[in-house]
C-alpha cells in the first residue's frame, strides 16, 4: 500500500522537519513568539493548498472540505494579535495530478496526528490559545486519518506511482523545513 511505502520512505525527511520544529516549539516563550511559528505553518500550508486543491476533488477525498487547513492557522495568528497574511513565493513541490496532491496532503494531514503533542509543549509554556489548528479533528482524528489513508491508498496503483509519490512527499518535507 502506498501509505506504507511513504511512510518508510519519507522517515528521514520527516525527522528533519521534526526536529526543526520541535527545536522552535521549545523556544517559545509568549503569544509572539507561537505566532511566528505559527506564521511559517501559514506560510507554507497557504502556498501547497493552492497547489493541491485544484486535484482533490470529491472524487479523490470526498471529506477534503471538511479538513484541517491554513484558514485555522490564520484564525490561530489573529487570536494571538499576529498578522495572518500569508507570504508569497514559497517553495512547495510542483503538483501535476491527484496523486501528486495527495502525496503533499500526507504532510499536511500528518502534522496534524501530531498536533496533541504541540498543544501538550505549548500548555508547559503557558501557550494556551490560538491552538485550533493543532488542535486537530478532537476525538475524530484517528477515524480522519484512517479515511485519508484509504484514499491515498486508492491514488496509487503500482511501483511508478508509489516512486512519484514518495518523491513528491519527500519534497513536501523538504520545502516544509525551509520555511524555518
């Protein structure tokens, strides 16, 4: 299954992008400081949507309006008094097609699965709003991500397009980590 294959194949980039970010999230010590992470969040979520949502059709994901995304983010900056503006001219990896779409939308709705521990570090810094994004889908994040799964699993159907899609995964981390 392709979700498998990513998943191994992308653990090296992840655990890059991981790593940045949790080195920020234990810099933070006010609503300034979380806004301005949560602005490279912004950045980068705004700019890869742009890119993907024109190939997620209800076809392909059929709860894809339903999910998580940069609008939370902007609601989380200008809760904390930040500006959430998206920046231009981000780098994100090039989307041709569904599949390629629902390998960046793997990113996007992983950071999510690890969103409770977020909200956990940013509590021990007495960060307590502006945390909807991370926040997730609540009790229904794991059914959430079982239902992407299943459909990111349904995109890809032999070796060439599990190769594209690590590939565009692996981009999607990349061009993530550089935002920071």
């Amino acid at each position: 299954m392709i979700s498998s294959v990513i998943k191994e194949a992308t653990m090296p980039a992840h655990q890059k992008l991981e790593k940045e970010v949790i080195l920020k999230l234990k810099a933070i010590r006010s609503d300034e400081d979380y806004a301005a992470l949560l602005k490279n969040f912004n950045d980068y979520f705004n700019a890869l949507e742009n890119a993907i949502s024109p190939y997620i059709t209800h076809e392909v994901l059929s709860d894809y309006s339903q999910r998580r995304n940069s609008a939370y983010i902007k609601q989380d900056i200008a809760e904390l008094g930040g500006d959430p503006a998206a920046a231009e001219s981000i780098e994100v990896p090039e989307i041709k097609d569904a599949l390629d779409a629902m390998a960046a939308l793997y990113v996007m709705e992983g950071s999510i699965m690890g969103g409770k521990i977020i909200v956990q570090m940013l509590a021990k810094a007495n960060i307590t709003k502006g945390v909807s994004f991370f926040t997730g889908y609540g009790e229904d994040t794991g059914r959430m991500w079982g239902t992407f799964i299943q459909a990111l699993d349904k995109t890809g159907t032999n070796e060439n397009d599990e190769n594209r899609a690590i590939g565009i995964a692996n981009d999607t981390f990349n061009c993530f980590a550089k935002v920071f």
